[in-house]
C-alpha cells in the first residue's frame, strides 16, 4: 500500500510540477485556450506580443501602457488542421477609442508563427466566405463601417468593407462597400 501512496503522491507532483513550469505570460495570455496549442506556441506568441506579467502575476500589461484587456481564441480558418491563433487585448493607451486591437498569428513555412494582423478592432467574425480557403474575417470596430479581410495567398488584406449604419463608411476616403 505505501507504494501506491508514493506513486500517487509521485504523479500529483509531476502533474502540478508540469503546470507551474509553463510561464505564467502564456498561461494569462491563453486561459482555457491553453490546451489547444503546444506550451512553445504559446510562449512564442506571448514573446511577439511583448506583454508584460503585471504585479502580483494575475494579469497582463503593455509596456508604459499599464493592464490590458485580453481574449485569445484558438481556431482554424483554412481547415487545414494547423491552428490560427486570434488575440483581441488592449485598452485606450494601446488601441485609441476602439480599447482593443486585433493580433492574428499564422504559421509561416517554417513552422513559426507569424502576425498577420495588428490594429484596433475590437472583434473578429469569421465569415462562412472564404478566399484562397481562408475563412474572410469581418472586424468590428469603435465606428459604423467595419472591414472585411481575406485572404491574398500569403497575408490577409483589405477586401471591403460593411456599413453598420447607413452611410456609416461615408467621409472615410475611398472605401470598396462588400456586396450585401
């Protein structure tokens, strides 16, 4: 019996031992997301986004910017298997009036990832539209016209953009309006 005490004792500590050793950035910065991507994913988004781990190690914040707001979602937009990693986080300091921006995160074809996109937006919505098998992406926004993005063979770009209130894209230059 004492050996099935040690080994039980033995597993705890290996389980929580591999929970502390996972930096407490991605761990904040990933939350239930976590398990969805490998810890070295995880730590090398968190190093691109250069975020800091606040005092007291309960939230994250941007440099000379203080605490953010953040969610981070962990999907596929081109069914290819290979997960995207969609980072909304932010606050007035980082992202004007919209107090958020919008980081996408795609592997290049060396396996790391990449920032695809980084401005202020304050959602992101999947279109059931694709591009080149890209899902296209609508960001919302502190306004009344919110971009579309897709896919251009290597990068997101700008495709159109959504009036949310008539003529909600007027007086903001030239701007493509998406078909309805």
């Amino acid at each position: 019996m004492a050996w099935r005490s040690r080994w039980l004792a033995a597993l705890w500590f290996t389980t929580a031992a591999a929970a502390w050793a996972q930096p407490a950035g991605p761990r904040l910065l990933f939350g239930d997301a976590a398990s969805r991507l490998p810890e070295a994913d995880q730590q090398a988004i968190f190093r691109l986004l250069d975020y800091r781990i606040a005092p007291g190690g309960k939230a994250l914040i941007a440099p000379d910017c203080g605490e953010i707001a953040h969610e981070t979602q962990v999907l596929d937009l081109n069914s290819d298997g290979v997960p995207e990693v969609l980072v909304i986080a932010g606050n007035g300091c980082t992202s004007g009036h919209t107090g958020s921006s919008v980081f996408l995160f795609v592997k290049d074809a060396q396996g790391r990832y990449a920032q695809q996109l980084g401005f202020p937006g304050a959602s992101v919505t999947p279109l059931p539209t694709r591009s080149q098998g890209w899902r296209d992406l609508r960001i919302g926004t502190a306004g009344f016209c919110e971009p579309v993005w897709a896919w251009k063979g290597s990068a997101y770009d700008l495709k159109c953009s959504v009036e949310t209130q008539r003529r909600g894209c007027q007086g903001l230059g030239p701007v493509k309006l998406c078909r309805r």
